[in-house]
C-alpha cells in the first residue's frame, strides 16, 4: 500500500483525482451548485460509489486547507485499497488458514485503526470493510494503526453480507460478536475463520448477522454493559489467537 494525498480540492484537482482512479471515501460539494465542472464531478463520483455530501460554504470553508475549494473538497484514502483476493492470498503464502476482520459499520477512525492494529498483532491475514456507513482509510486511521497499515490489507466491499457468502466458499465460517451470543469460549474457534464487529452504536447489523455461523459473546463482570468496538475486537481475536495455538 502507498501513501496518497489525502484532502483534494479545487474542480480540476478532483476530477483528475477521478480518472487517474484514487480512492475517494467521501466528496463534498456546495449544495445548489449546477456548474457544469462540478456536475461532471458528480457523475465520476457516482460511477465509483463514492459518497456525496452536499453542504453549505462554510462547512467547505472549513475542510478546505487552501482556501480555494471552487465548491469541492474531496476526501481521498490515505492509503490504497486491497482487493479480498488479496487477502486470501496472504494467508495461502503463508500456508495458514485464512482469518479475516469484517468490519460492519465502523465510524470512529481511532476504533478502526485499533482494530487494524489488533488485527496485525493477532496474525490476521486482512480486514475488510463497507463502502458505506463507515470510515473509510483517512489519515486518522492510519496514524492510529501505529503502521499496521503498511502490513496488513484492508479490502472495501459493497456489499458484506454478499462477500461473506463468497468467502465461506473459499471455506471459512464467521463468528460475530454480540452479547445475546454464546460465551466465546465454549466456541470452536479454530480454522479458517471471518470475525465480524459492529458498528459502536448498532453492533452487527440483522442482515450481517443472519449470514454469521456463530454468535460469541464476552463475559461481562463489570457494572456496565459493553465494550469499546476496538477492545472486543481485541479480546474475541486473541481467544481465536489462543484456540488456534
């Protein structure tokens, strides 16, 4: 993965940022705007899914670190995309059993990077993540991961529930984490395997669920009732890290 530009601005700017083919997470544009650059901007954005914000001056005066946004900002990914394929791939060189994050809605950047930080130290193979309803790979993120970017993939689907069904043809099964579940450790957590997590609010959403062959949950001995996204993550990885040891 490379290091990219991370804010873009300025119409020209954005849209070559569209055609060399960068990964923009999140365009934003100034609401009302019919200039014929920015419409073409907004056809380039809706062809790669990117999501569209459409917002007042003052909130581009903001985001802007120029000063000369021309009515667009764009927020790119501050490091590149994996493909799932590569993932899997990663495991097969290493001639382990593939395991791999699912992340299901995850909007703090700080919890995302935790969790690719976790992901790396547990021996998983990649992370994967929606295009939508999520934080995407910002410059927050990266820093957060404390360089685990620079080792460990993180692929952006479309679709998760449609990426898990292809996934357990590749032969893994998912366990997701959720406090109605079975405590985690009467579970066999051993094989290749896809550990979901949801969103910090939310948790995993029906949809996602329904796909996942066990639901696992922490023992909860405090006076609260959750964890942190980041830190189940980390807890229900390293009983995956423990079984399959």
């Amino acid at each position: 993965m490379r290091y990219t530009e991370f804010t873009i601005e300025g119409r020209n700017a954005v849209i070559e940022a569209f055609r060399s083919g960068k990964t923009i997470d999140k365009l934003y544009v100034l609401d009302g705007c019919k200039d014929g650059p920015v419409m073409t901007i907004i056809r380039e954005a809706k062809k790669t899914d990117t999501i569209i914000r459409y917002v007042d001056r003052e909130i581009l005066d903001r985001l802007s670190k120029t000063g000369h946004h021309q009515g667009v900002v764009a927020n790119a990914a501050a490091y590149d995309y994996a493909e799932v394929e590569d993932i899997l791939n990663a495991a097969r060189e290493k001639g382990e059993p593939p395991f791999v994050f699912i992340l299901d809605g995850i909007e703090d950047p700080h919890n995302l990077g935790a969790i690719i930080r976790t992901a790396n130290l547990a021996g998983a193979h990649g992370v994967i993540i929606p295009k939508r309803r999520a934080v995407g790979l910002t410059a927050t993120v990266a820093k957060t991961s404390a360089g685990a970017l620079n080792y460990t993939p993180v692929a952006k689907v479309t679709n998760l529930s449609a990426t898990i069904e292809e996934l357990k043809k590749e032969g893994l099964w998912f366990v997701c984490a959720d406090m109605g579940g079975e405590t985690m450790y009467n579970l066999n957590l051993t094989g290749p395997i896809g550990l979901v997590i949801g969103n910090e609010g939310e948790g995993v959403s029906r949809l996602v669920k329904e796909k996942c062959d066990y639901v696992a949950s922490i023992p909860m001995k405090g006076n609260i009732d959750s964890l942190n996204a980041s830190v189940a993550a980390g807890v229900l990885a390293y009983e995956i890290v423990r079984q399959r040891m």
